[in-house]
C-alpha cells in the first residue's frame, strides 16, 4: 500500500467506524460493529469504489484543490505584481565598448527604477546584433544587475561577451564584434517593506 494513502485510509476508517458507533446498541458486541466495518471497507458500489475508497479520494482531492489554489493564488498574486513593477523600469543610454581583452567586448548602460517599489536582483537577457540589424549571439546566461534600486534611482550596468579565445586573428574577432544590442529584463525581486506594531 502506498505510504501516502495509509494516513488518509485511518482517517477513513475512524469516520466510517464514527458514523456506525450510534447504530452500536446494548445487544450488539464489538465484533459485530467490527464486521460492519469490515463490510463497509470491502462492499463495492456501482463504480467498484468501496466507502473507504470514496472517502479517501473526497479527502485527498479536497485537500489538493485547497492547497493548489492558495500556492497558484500566491504566485499569480507575485507574478501580477512583478509585471507591473517591470513594466516601469527603464533601460538607456546602451552602448557596446571594447572590453579589457582584444577577445571582449562589452554592453554597458542604465537602467532606472520609475515604479514605487524597492527592487532588486534585477535580470537582464541580452541580444547582440551586427550593423544590419542581424542577430549575432544572445547571452547564454541571464546577468543579475547587483544592488537595491529605490523609487527613481537609477543604476549602471555591463554585460561582458566574449568573441572568441587569443588565438584567433584578429579580422576575426572584429567580425564578430556586435553594433547594438536588445536588453531585456526577465525577472526582478521586490523588496517588501516589513510593518512593524
């Protein structure tokens, strides 16, 4: 028998063994409140479901529906929350620079907070493009803009990007240098102010 329905069949059995107790009259012994119990486990209904059955899957399905809809509510509530505040903060003055090796460059900017929230942990997803436009990498990994940024702060940022290993000549490392890049922001963290009494 599986471990998790063992806890939900003595909760089973101490209902259905409740609701026969007042049946239990001065001439009935204890074995035979036992054997309507034993009946109750065992007799099948029209879906082949005995009581038991029945009141297991009454118990672990409402206490799943319960717990789904309070963890969906909460993180819809999260999700809700964070979309709006993202929705307000803004990215500019995006430019690719050189980096400190011939095989990097860089995408540096700023990025301000105009949302009424303290955010941080702010990640941002890059897409380097050529000068025509044409994408040439996206950032493998997601950056995390470091500190806390206030309603109205503004912080800056880089992205580091490598073009290739020293090795390489250096036409073609050029050729793979970017022109622009597309910055997006996929998640954030808001700070909530703790109340206190």
């Amino acid at each position: 028998m599986n471990n998790n329905i063992v806890p939900a069949l003595i909760i089973g059995i101490a209902i259905v063994g409740t609701s026969l107790l007042p049946k239990i009259t001065a001439s009935h012994t204890i074995d035979n409140a036992l054997d309507q119990l034993e009946r109750s486990v065992e007799t099948k209904d029209k879906s082949g479901s005995t009581r038991i059955e029945r009141i297991i899957k009454g118990i672990s399905k409402s206490a799943s529906t319960g717990f789904k809809s309070g963890f969906e509510g909460d993180r819809n509530e999260t999700n809700i929350k964070k979309i709006a505040v993202k929705d307000k903060i803004t990215i500019s003055q995006v430019k690719v620079v050189h980096g400190r090796m011939k095989t990097e460059e860089k995408i540096i900017g700023i990025i301000k907070n105009e949302s009424d929230k303290d955010i941080a942990d702010v990640s941002l997803n890059v897409a380097f493009k050529d000068k025509n436009g044409i994408l040439l990498d996206v950032n493998a990994t997601f950056v995390s803009v470091r500190g806390t940024l206030k309603p109205g702060q503004e912080l800056g940022f880089e992205v580091q990007r490598q073009l290739g290993d020293f090795n390489e000549k250096e036409e073609v490392l050029n050729g793979q240098r970017s022109t622009s890049a597309v910055i997006s922001i996929t998640d954030l963290r808001i700070i909530e102010s703790i109340k206190t009494k």
